[in-house]
C-alpha cells in the first residue's frame, strides 16, 4: 500500500571527500536534538562508521541509503521506516555530490539518494583555498543535474572575517543562499583510520566529547532556523514505510537465477531452503538465540539486521568477544559481523575459552554468518595471533586496501543462501586471507571482476562481503530456520 509520507529533511553533501560532511551532518544531528526534536539519522551509501557518530547524536539508530545494495526502490521505504514519528531527517551523503558507484552513473550518489527522497540539498564547501571561485563551483553543482535542489551552502573551514565577506558577496551574486560558516577548528576533528573514523565503540567518551564540540560549533556557525524553513519544503513521498514483518512476507524464497558459478552442495542448507516464513513466534524463551558479536572489535552491522532476525522469529542477544568468555545461554545462531579486529588481535587471541566456544559450535555445525572481520576472526590466526580455528586460512595486514562495490552470486548452499542467490554487496578491507576461498566457496563475484571468495562449511558461510540483508530478506529467514532446527 502505497502511502504520503512527510517529514522535514536535508541532504548534506559536499563537492568532494574530506569537505566536511560529516562534520555538519554530525553537528546539525546533534544541535537539532539538543532543541528538543526527535531527529533520525541517516548516511547514503555503505559506511558503518559515520551512522555510529549520528546514533551518539540523535540517540536513534544511524541508518544507511544504499542505492546499490538495496536498490533505487528501497532508498525511501528505509528512509521512512527509520524517520517515522521524527521532527526532521538529516542524511549525510557520501564522496562528492555526483560520486556514485564506478561506470554506473549516478546509481548510489548522493544526488540520486536526494532525487529518490525529493528532499533539498545543503552543500558543504571546504573554502579554505579561494575566495569568489567559490560561487563559480557552486553554480557548478547547482547547475549539473535540474532535479537535484541546491538549497543552500554551509562555508567550512573559513579563515577570517574578511574571508568570510568575500565568500559571502561571491554567493550572494550567485544567487545561493549561505546557511553557515564554520571556522578551522582543529579541536574538534575526529581521529581517522583508513577511509574514516575510529568507530564510536573504540573511543565511547571522547566521541560525545566530538559530537558535543560539534553540536556546538554548528550552532554557533549555522542558521539553525533556516535550515529548519529548507527542510520544511520537502514535499510529502509517495511510499510506504519499509518494516522487516512486511519485508519478509513479501520474501517468498531467494532471488535465484541460473548460476554464474557452478552450484555446490555443503550440507549448510536450512530447512525447507526459505520456502515460506518459519513458525518461530510463541512465548519467550522458545525463540532461537541468535548471537550478535560486538563491542570495540566488531562494530560493522546494520540496523535492519537484526530487525530481520527479529522478525523471523529469533531472539538476538549481543557479546562482545574481548569480554564475553562464553556464548550467550541458549546460542542457536552466530552472526560476527565486519569492524577491525586487528586492533584487537592479541585480545581476541588470547580470550582462549571463547575461541574454544566459538570453534566447538561451528564443528557441531551450528549455523554461523561472518562478514569480512567475523572472516578473520575465524581463521586459524591473524597477524601471527591465534583465532578461532573454524577455518583452515590464515590473514595478515596489507598494504593494500582493498574498496568498492561488488555483485555477487552465492555458489556455496549455506545457511544463509541457496546457491543461485544474487546479491549485490561491499568490500573494504586491509587484509588478506590465504587461500582466499575454501573447497565450498561463499560468493562468486560478477562484477567488476570474476572470482570465487570465502567460506562454506557445515553451517559456516564466511566472506569478505558486506551485505544488506534488507535487499534480500529471506536470508535472515533462512538463517533463523536453520537455528531453530538446533533448539
């Protein structure tokens, strides 16, 4: 049922990457919040990192748009299924305004994400090199594509007051409105590893120290109230809220096809292969336990996740590996999902008795869905330390950082996926394994370049690949089946 969907909201994006995005989109969260409105956050494309920055903001889960992953279609159903009920939306964009997926257009740009959420962009713009150029660059962008709205421009990294005229008279004969300026301000930047920040989880009390230093430099930089009017003239979306119950109804069974890769038998299948939605619901306690790893070391996972486990019936318990040196009571299933654990290798290595759980559960063949750091963490070592064994593959950390989208196409029957499967999914890593796909392999790999990848062994589906399970629902059903199955 298609529905109106309203509620005030800004796209912030830049002319490139390191404008400053983040910066606004963190500190406009946060100050907004601070007035008092119920502000849900959101980041175009894959990131993981940033949506942890918007959640210490606003207090409600950071949520991503992945027009790649999930689809064009999905971009306002998620939208709306995390913006319900909220005063305003923030989405922070990702790369430049027009960056999206390589040789794909503008699929995954944050202009698109804009476009499909008919919602007014702020531009932030790193002035610290120019003058009246300024208003040249903007018209630019402004002018690219029609159906992108330019509402407006924040200045970030202005040096001085007479900086800041220029810039301003610049603009203003470019007709574009400036909605604020931020100074250089060394004193709230954010550490960075690779291509972003240090996850929330690794630094708890010196991120609110971050986000509140944002919050505080926004409000003094920016027009709060006139971004409030911008993003009170987004008109209302055709759309109905996405909701993980719905999701997996609609979900009749995998996206098959014929395969790509030659199809192979591991054991690892569900029960009925995710042909209909298992009866799982009932009294407490009779739900599969679906074991969630987290804390500093895996801090990679999507909000809609765990809704779809929820939904198909299990109960999702959290455990740190640097900590916990147990599975939780009742552990059905085991999700590790991606973060960076070679932070952490000599913790993870020597909490000896969970590896020891970990390893026993996957040779009782339990079923066990790793993504790219869960991938390492089930090797035999990384970096010379110890894991947990699961796995007959050994990483280490390169030089080399590997980046981009993939689609892919499961080859492997696991516990999360029928052979035939398609999916479209992320790497970013700087790591290798060796070898780096196993007798049974995950995923064959498409695009942009033709190769098996990861791990499948009696219910062990490991992979570099990060995925969005909102894509492809009935892979949260079938992992549940197969957890129930070992109640």
């Amino acid at each position: 049922m298609v529905t109106s969907f309203n509620v005030p909201r800004l796209v912030i994006a830049a002319p490139s990457s390191g404008s400053g995005k983040t910066t606004v989109a963190t500190g406009l969260m946060a100050a907004f919040s601070e007035r008092g409105l119920a502000v849900s956050p959101h980041k175009a494309g894959p990131d993981y990192i940033d949506p942890g920055y918007h959640a210490l903001a606003t207090g409600r889960p950071g949520r991503n748009l992945d027009a790649f992953m999930c689809g064009p279609e999905l971009v306002a159903p998620l939208f709306a299924h995390g913006a319900t009920g909220c005063d305003l939306a923030v989405v922070e964009g990702v790369m430049g305004l027009y960056d999206g997926a390589a040789g794909r257009g503008e699929l995954a740009s944050t202009a698109q994400v804009a476009k499909l959420l008919r919602a007014p962009v702020v531009l932030v713009v790193d002035a610290s090199s120019q003058s009246r150029s300024v208003a040249a660059l903007v018209h630019g962008f402004a002018s690219f594509d029609p159906q992108v709205r330019l509402g407006g421009v924040i200045l970030n990294k202005v040096g001085s007051d007479r900086h800041e005229v220029m810039l301003r008279e610049a603009l203003e004969e470019a007709g574009m409105p400036v909605l604020g300026v931020l100074r250089r301000a060394p004193q709230v930047a954010t550490p960075s590893r690779h291509l972003g920040l240090v996850p929330v989880a690794e630094r708890h009390t010196d991120a609110l120290a971050s986000v509140s230093a944002l919050a505080a430099q926004v409000r003094a930089g920016c027009d709060l109230d006139a971004l409030m009017a911008l993003a009170r003239t987004a008109p209302p979306l055709a759309c109905e809220a996405w909701s993980p119950a719905a999701a997996l109804t609609r979900s009749g069974g995998p996206t098959s096809a014929s395969p790509v890769f030659e199809a192979q038998g591991s054991g690892g299948g569900a029960p009925g292969d995710g042909a209909a939605p298992a009866d799982l619901g009932g009294a407490p306690g009779r739900r599969p336990v679906v074991a969630v790893a987290g804390g500093p070391a895996f801090t990679f996972s999507y909000a809609e996740h765990a809704e779809l486990l929820t939904a198909a019936g299990a109960e999702v318990v959290t455990f740190d590996p640097l900590r916990d040196e147990e599975l939780p009571t009742g552990t059905a299933g085991l999700v590790i999902g991606g973060g960076f654990p070679e932070m952490y290798a000599p913790e993870l290595s020597a909490n000896e008795p969970l590896r020891a759980a970990v390893a026993a559960f996957a040779a009782a063949g339990g079923p066990v869905a790793a993504e790219c750091a869960g991938l390492l963490y089930l090797g035999r070592s990384l970096d010379g330390k110890p894991m947990c064994g699961v796995l007959d593959a050994d990483a280490r950390m390169s030089e080399r950082l590997t980046l981009g989208y993939r689609e892919a196409v499961a080859v492997s029957d696991s516990a999360l996926a029928r052979a035939g499967t398609r999916l479209r999914g992320h790497e970013f890593h700087r790591t290798v394994i060796e070898p780096g796909a196993g007798a049974a392999p995950a995923w064959g790999f498409t695009h942009p370049e033709r190769r098996v990848e990861g791990f499948v062994q009696q219910g062990v589906h490991a992979s570099y690949l990060h995925t969005h399970w909102a894509a492809e629902p009935s892979v949260a059903r079938r992992f549940t089946e197969a957890a129930a199955a070992r109640r």
